[in-house]
C-alpha cells in the first residue's frame, strides 16, 4: 500500500511537503512515521441498480489519517477522477488544517469514483445510501464526520444522515456536517468556505498595505467555493475581474456583476456566455495581472510551467493542494507573491462545520452572524499564529503552516504513546 500510494502524484505532493516539514521540524522518527502514514485505508465495491435497469458496480474510498486528536473530519466527494492516492492526501492536509485551526479533529476524506454529471438524483441516492451502509460500522459522531465536497451538497449528507439514523434507530444529525438547515444544519455553513477565503485575502491586503475597496481579483473554479468567495469579496467592494469554471473563462475590466452571474450559471449551467464578459483563455486568466489570484477548483492547477509568470500579489489557495512542489519553490524563490496556504486559507468550512457538529451536540443552535463572526475570530488567530511562527523561524507560510499542524499532531502522538 505504501508504494501504490507514493505513486499517485497528489498523494506524492502531499507526502513530500511532509518530509520537508518533518526534516525542518527534526521530528523523531518513530513519531515521524506515525504522523506520515493513514491509520484506516477502506475502500468498497458499490453495486447499484440504475434507471435503465441494469446495475453497475461503483468503486468508493474513506481515509481515515488520525484519530488520535479526536474523530476524523472531512468530504465526500463525487468526480470521475477520484482514486485512493488523492482521497488519502486530501485526509492528510484536512489532518493539518484541523491541527492549525485548533480543531478536535483528525483528518478524513472519502470519494466516490463517478461522474455525478452522467447520473440522475436518483441514481445518485442509491449510490449514497450504498455507501453509507457499507461504511456505518467504520463511522460515528465520535469516530468520523463527513461533509460535502466537490460533486456532493446538502442533499447528498441529508441521505446519509437518514441512512445512518435508520440503522441505529435514533436521528443522529450530528453525523455529518454540510446538511440541510431542516435538519438540524448550521446557518452560515454553504458559504464558510468562500467567506473565509474573502476574509483571508483582505487579511492578506492589509499586511500589504493594499486597499481592499478596488482590490482586483480573479478567481478559477465557480463551484461552491468559487461561487462565494466571488459574491463576498464583490460585497468588500473588491473587483471580480476574470472567472473560469468547466464551461470556460470569463473577464470584464471594470469587475463582474456577482449576482447576475450567479442567475447566469443557475441558468445555462456555466460561466460560459455570460453576457456582461468577453470570454478569454482559462490558461492566459491565471497570468493576469491583479492583486489576489483564487484557484479554487481542483489540485496542481499552479506548476512549475506557469508559476515564474503569475503577476498577481496574492496567492489565496481555496482549493486544496492547487501548487505543486515545484511551483512552490518558484514562488518562494521569486519573494514578491503573498502565498495563504490552502490548509489555512480554505479552513472556513472545516471551521463551521465543527461548529456545527458542536450545535448538534447540544442541541443548540446559532444565528448566520454568530456563526460567521465566530469564524473570522478563529481564522484571524490562526492567521496571526502563523505569520508570527513565520516571522521567528525565518520561513514561509506554506512551510509555517505545515509545520504548525504537523507539530501539534506530532506533540499529541508522543505523548499519548505508542500502544504495545
């Protein structure tokens, strides 16, 4: 297992910036063994009955990096692409986000090899609740939370949620998080993620003493994420200039109409043949000129190719994983990019999914703005912490970052010690 999953590229990444982490932190090698490796590797096989009547047979992953701070939290995720190699990198780096943040977590990450696109609801409830009865006696409120991810939403931890609450005999809302608000969901939760990439990037415009009012911005991926931190940023006064999504890339000079656009895409389905925008090169987009750059679709959007090129002040990593190694060396070598790493800079929706989970707990519940104000005072700790462990030991922020988490996990492993 070590070497299949060295050999996927995302989880190769993922690895290698640990080793660099634990090389700079001298962690012990025991400890550093145990930080590196997944405790829990599932993966099943998913047979459904599709509306034609035949069925086919869907392959599924969880990864279930540490329990050793408390459950594991993390996605769900729908895409033709997913693989055991990127779902156990992904529960690696939510294992270091939860550590930074200061969560009670250990990191998780599931995925579902399928392309939702080419299914229909109810095809995609059947393979849901498949899969979450195959998965039922590996997961728990105190064991492993899920959430949404890409090509999954509110819906699809809503059917989750029931088939779990039916084979225990009790609703269980805190199951999972990301979950209608009629059932017991956290106000302020869909747009987490977007609110606190927005909330970072103005963070980061400060240290630079940049304007936030005018601050240009072009951001790629108009899912979830996207979408939000598009429709926050416009309301800080921030100028939306160019947009891509699977259907294309957009660019208006004078700043996007966030709100038309949304009605645009929940129309056609893209951001493609918006008719306040000319359309552009997705590719040429990202090397623009502007004061933030959001990548927020998938990973290593950002290489080795196009990194000496970028031309923007901020890098605000919303998707997880977007700049590879390479790239990464490229940017910290070149000096003049303000980099929040994605660990940090995606953390909002980690952040109030725990918050969910805690109101679900006891069965209390909080308002949009308790919610979102809760947010922002821990992502501006988080941000303070690390440009302080930057600033004493001479580093970057991805390096800072990484090794904040690593470290707290590390810490928690020896001393809890190693059970014979």
């Amino acid at each position: 297992m070590k070497g299949q999953l060295l050999n996927d590229p995302v989880f190769g990444m993922a690895a290698g910036q640990f080793d660099r982490v634990a090389d700079f932190l001298n962690l012990d090698q025991s400890v550093r063994e145990r930080c590196k490796w997944p405790k829990r590797i599932l993966t099943f096989s998913l047979p459904v009955h599709m509306d034609d009547g035949r069925t086919e047979v869907f392959f599924g992953y969880r990864v279930q990096h540490h329990l050793s701070r408390g459950p594991v939290k993390g996605g769900l995720r729908f895409h033709p692409k997913v693989n055991v190699g990127e779902v156990a990198a992904l529960a690696m780096w939510m294992n270091w986000k939860c550590s930074l943040m200061g969560l009670p977590y250990g990191g998780g990450k599931g995925g579902i090899t399928c392309d939702p696109n080419k299914l229909s609801m109810t095809e995609q409830e059947r393979l849901t609740r498949r899969f979450a009865q195959e998965i039922t006696p590996f997961i728990g409120p105190e064991i492993d939370v899920m959430a949404p991810d890409v090509g999954t939403n509110a819906q699809h931890m809503a059917w989750i949620l029931d088939t779990y609450s039916t084979h225990t005999g009790r609703f269980v809302p805190e199951i999972v998080t990301g979950k209608p608000i009629e059932l017991q969901g956290s106000e302020g939760r869909i747009q987490a993620t977007g609110h606190g990439v927005s909330f970072l990037a103005t963070r980061a415009l400060n240290k630079l003493g940049l304007p936030v009012q005018g601050a240009t911005v072009i951001v790629q991926g108009y899912g979830n994420v996207g979408s939000y931190a598009v429709e926050t940023m416009s309301a800080y006064g921030m100028k939306v200039q160019g947009i891509s999504d699977i259907t294309g890339a957009i660019w208006n000079e004078n700043g996007l109409d966030a709100e038309k656009l949304r009605a645009h895409v929940a129309q056609t389905g893209g951001v493609a043949g918006f008719e306040s925008a000319e359309s552009i090169d997705p590719d040429e987009m990202l090397l623009r000129e502007c004061d933030v750059l959001v990548p927020a679709a998938l990973e290593r959007v950002i290489t080795e190719s196009n990194a000496p090129n970028l031309r923007c002040k901020i890098l605000a990593e919303a998707a997880n994983g977007p700049t590879t190694q390479p790239a990464d060396a490229i940017i910290e070598e070149r000096g003049d990019i303000f980099l929040i790493p994605d660990i940090l800079c995606n953390a909002g929706g980690v952040t109030v999914s725990y918050f969910e989970w805690v109101q679900n707990l006891q069965r209390f519940h909080w308002t949009k703005t308790e919610v979102l104000t809760k947010l922002e005072t821990k992502l501006e700790k988080a941000f303070e912490n690390l440009l302080g462990f930057c600033d004493r030991h001479k580093c970057g922020t991805r390096l800072g970052a990484l090794a904040t988490g690593i470290k707290n996990v590390a810490r928690v492993k020896k001393t809890r010690g190693l059970f014979p």
